[in-house]
C-alpha cells in the first residue's frame, strides 16, 4: 500500500509531463529563427520583441480558460495563471507592454499563424497541420 | 523655419499614421475593508468603525498604439481617500526609439519604490498595499520626461529608467491645503534581475518647496528677530532633497522573500530625515500565499534652535518653544508587523486578508492593530 502511495505520484507527475509534452510551439514555416525555452519564454513575457532574424513578433494567446494555455504557462514560462496574470498587469498598467491578442480556440491560431510569417503560438500537438512549423 | 518644418514634418507623420488607431480598455480595482481592533486605535486612515471607502479605488486605463513606435497611455484612478475624485496617475505619449530604448514624456509614475510604477494595481502584489511605513512619501506622480533602457548582460536582465520633471500636485498637511514645488526632480532607478533574484537602487534630488502659513508664520519671526539661519532652516524653500531607495526580491520555487530600505532627507527644512525599511518572506500553496511583513520608520529631526537659549526675549522664547514643538513633533521610531494571505480564488480577482501590528515607540497611544481584507481584480 505504501508503495502504492508512493508509485501514485510519480505516476501522476508522468502523465502530466506528458501532457505537457502535448503542447506545441509553432511559427509561420517561413520563419528560420532559432527559437530555445528561454527565447520563447521571454516573447510570451513581452521581454523580447524580436526574433533572431530580426523582425518584430506578434505573439498570440490562447484565451485563459483555455487548458492548452496553462499547461504552456507552466511549462515554458515556469510561472501559474495568476503569476502570469500579475505579471502582465505590470507592464500593462505601466504602459510598458500590450496584452497579447487572444483566440478563442486553437483553429483560429493555426490559421492566423499560418498567414502571418511574424506570429507565434502554441496549440495543442494534434491540432498542428502542415501550414506552421512546430519549433519546441 | 526650422521650426515650422519640424511642425510639418509632426503633421505629416500623424497624418500618414492609421487614421483608425485602436484603443484598448484596461482596468483594475481594489474593494478594501478594514477596521482598527480597539476603540482607541487609529491606523493608516481606519479606526474602529469598519470602513470600505478608505482603502478602496477604481482606475481605467487606455492606450492606444500609433504605429511607428509611438503609443499613448491614460490612467484615470479614482480612490475612496480621495472622497472618489478621479486623478490622472499617467497620461503619457511614449516612444519606442529601439527594442530597448523607451522615451516617456507626460504625466507619468516617479520610480521611487520597487512597487511604484503599479503602485495601485494590487493585483501584481502580496499585500492590499506595499508597506506604509516606507511607501509614504506625498508624491507618487510627476510631469516630466522620462527614458528606460532595458538590455540584459548575459543571464541578467538590467532595466535603466532615468527621469527629470517637477511635482505641482496640490496635498494636505498640517492642517491646510498647499501648493507645492518640487523642482528639477533628478533622478534614475536601475534594477537588475538574475533568475530568482531582483536587486533594485534608486536615488533622486529634487529642489522643493512647501509654503506651509505655520512654518512661514515662524520663519517670519525669526528674520524679524534677526535669525536668518534659523528663519532659513524653518521655511521650506527651495531646499535640496535626495531620496535614496535599495530593494532586492527573491523568488524562488514557491519562496517570495522581498526588502526595501529608504532614506528621505530634505536638508536646511524643519522636517526630519526619514529612514525606513521592510522585510517580507512570503510561502505559496498551490493558490494560496501566506506573508508575513516587519518594518521599522525612524524620523530624526535636527533640533537647529537648540544652541539659542531661553531667555532672551520673550518673543524669542515664544518662537524656540513653537519652532521645537513642531521639530520634535516630527519625530517618531515606528515599528509593525502584517500578517496576511493572498487567495487567488478567480482568474482576474484575488482575496486578501491582512493584519498589521503596529507600535509608536515614543508615544504608546498611538499602538494599533488593524484588520483588512480585500478584493482586488484587473479586467
């Protein structure tokens, strides 16, 4: 029973690895840049505004009911939903940062990613299809 | 002529910006209830009745971006201490000159505190608000200039913000409304981020002046009396200021350890110099954030009519008795504890609950205990 105790959060901690393992980060194929954890971390935090070849992001946003977002938020920004939110009322009440454009699901990011060669998203890895490049 | 190209040319560029440029809508607000615990007991503006106006406030903000770098940014707040009477805490036009170069000019937040530039958005921090005894400066907006350079060296993230503008803003004290001056404010706040750790200083001068009728009254005397020095000392003109401030933050895992130390002097004034510090450590389960805050506020006045004896003149006597009241009346070495939880119940709303000991070592009557809690949200 004890083992069970202890085989049961391991277990969970696996599956929800690989949930978040589910999320995929994806750019316009036409973007080469050379996006790591950390690049993609400090885009979704308004930090950098640029990507490696040098022209401007336009990050997008799942809305924040949405499941796909927290995993995302957890994983590559290491931060929860309210840490993210407080985060963000930071510089958008100091005028340092605009909130970044939502979707209301994850067909409607693929497609605006698919046509804008600067965007970057994330969805959940089933809903990829051939018009993005995943980059994680 | 060259002033009229560049006017054309200023013309010419928001012409040719988009004619419908987007606004977009933001808000916060904080619903703050509170009471003192006995019937004596008076703390940061509450007492024993319960109130919910004090501490409470709305604000609206939009921006608008104008394409080219150039963005506006208007912040209206409306606070229940201010009886609901609606302030513009920022209304600026910002420039993006580069990814790490930003140029503010308007009405804008002076960077004094690590807490400053959201000093109302209680959402983005632990407390209801950031700890009164070392955020009580009068002023926290001024009308000016302002540049942040934000880079990073390596691993560490470095943020320059440099200002110069001057404070106008209407305030009470002592018991009248005045005008002030604060001039030439001078100052640059530089903040450092490596990973888990935030290290913060700021330092500011300014020229400031208070026409307070009181202390003119008295400084008028004492240039009547032929003390010039001391009529200098009494009246707050022109008189140089610095404020210095020095913070770290800590965050690591589920640890929230944050400190701010603040040193306020305004020299040849009757006010005294004042040193504060905080200490907060704070522990998050899951949605729930338990904190637990210590501060000390000293003032020390420098009592400049002591070497004048009694004696001299009954005139005299009467000014170095006023004129010391008021110097050590302005003394005082405070001390509190807050304990207190944050609870993020929403996804755009959080609940705070929080209670602050507080001690006045040199008057005992003034020891407090206060309750608040909160709602606060962003939308």
């Amino acid at each position: 029973m004890k083992l069970f105790l202890k085989a049961f959060p391991l277990l969970v901690g696996l599956l929800s690895s690989s949930v978040f393992a589910d999320v995929a980060v994806i750019v316009n194929p036409s973007n080469n840049s050379e996006l790591s954890k950390s690049d993609i971390s400090k885009i979704f935090l308004g930090k950098s505004k640029t990507f490696s070849n040098g022209e401007s992001v336009k990050a997008v946003n799942l809305k924040s009911n949405s499941a796909i977002r927290d995993n995302f938020q957890k994983e590559v920004l290491g931060k929860s939903k309210s840490q993210v939110k407080a985060y963000w009322s930071k510089l958008i009440f100091t005028g340092k940062g605009k909130p970044l454009k939502e979707f209301d699901n994850e067909k409607e990011v693929v497609s605006f990613i698919a046509s804008n060669p600067n965007a970057i998203g994330y969805v959940d890895r089933s809903k990829v299809n051939d018009s993005v490049k995943v980059v994680n | 002529m060259k002033k009229k190209l560049a006017f054309t040319s200023l013309i010419a560029a928001l012409i040719s910006l988009p004619s419908q440029a987007e606004i977009t809508f933001n808000g916060f607000a904080s619903i703050v209830g509170g009471t003192t615990t006995s019937s004596n007991d008076n703390l940061y503006g509450y007492d024993d009745n319960f109130d919910f106006k004090e501490g409470s406030l709305f604000a609206l903000q939009a921006s608008s971006d104008l394409g080219e770098g150039l963005g506006v940014t208007i912040q209206l707040a409306a606070k229940g201490t201010d009886d609901w009477e609606p302030e513009f805490k920022w209304a600026f036009l910002s420039y993006d000159a580069t990814d790490e170069l930003r140029i503010l000019a308007g009405r804008q937040r002076a960077p004094f505190y690590m807490y400053s530039d959201f000093l109302d958005v209680s959402y983005a921090y632990p407390w209801i608000t950031p700890p009164t005894g070392v955020y009580d400066l009068i002023f926290d907006t001024y009308d000016g200039l302002s540049a942040i350079y934000s880079t990073s060296f390596g691993d560490v993230e470095a943020s320059f913000h440099g200002i110069y503008g001057r404070i106008t803003d209407k305030f009470d004290a002592f018991g009248e409304t005045i005008t002030p001056n604060v001039g030439d404010l001078t100052g640059l706040a530089t903040t450092f981020t490596y990973d888990w750790l935030t290290l913060r200083a700021s330092y500011f001068i300014a020229d400031t002046t208070m026409p307070f009728s009181d202390l003119e009254g008295l400084a008028h005397g004492w240039s009547q009396a032929g003390f010039e020095d001391v009529a200098n000392n009494t009246r707050l003109s022109e008189d140089s200021s610095s404020f210095l401030e020095l913070g770290f933050q800590i965050n690591y895992d589920a640890l929230i350890i944050v400190g701010e130390y603040t040193n306020l002097e305004i020299e040849n004034s009757p006010l005294a110099e004042e040193d504060s510090y905080y200490v907060m450590a704070g522990y998050q389960f899951d949605s729930i954030l338990v904190h637990v805050t210590y501060g000390v506020d000293e003032n020390v006045n420098d009592i400049y009519t002591s070497d004048i004896p009694y004696g001299l003149h009954p005139d005299i006597d009467f000014l170095k008795g006023a004129t010391e009241g008021f110097l050590y009346s302005q003394e005082s070495e405070e001390e509190y504890v807050t304990v207190g939880v944050r609870y993020d119940f929403h996804d755009s709303a959080a609940f705070k609950l929080e209670y602050t000991d507080f001690t006045n070592k040199n008057n005992n009557s003034s020891d407090a205990g206060l309750i608040r809690a909160a709602i606060v949200t962003v939308f």
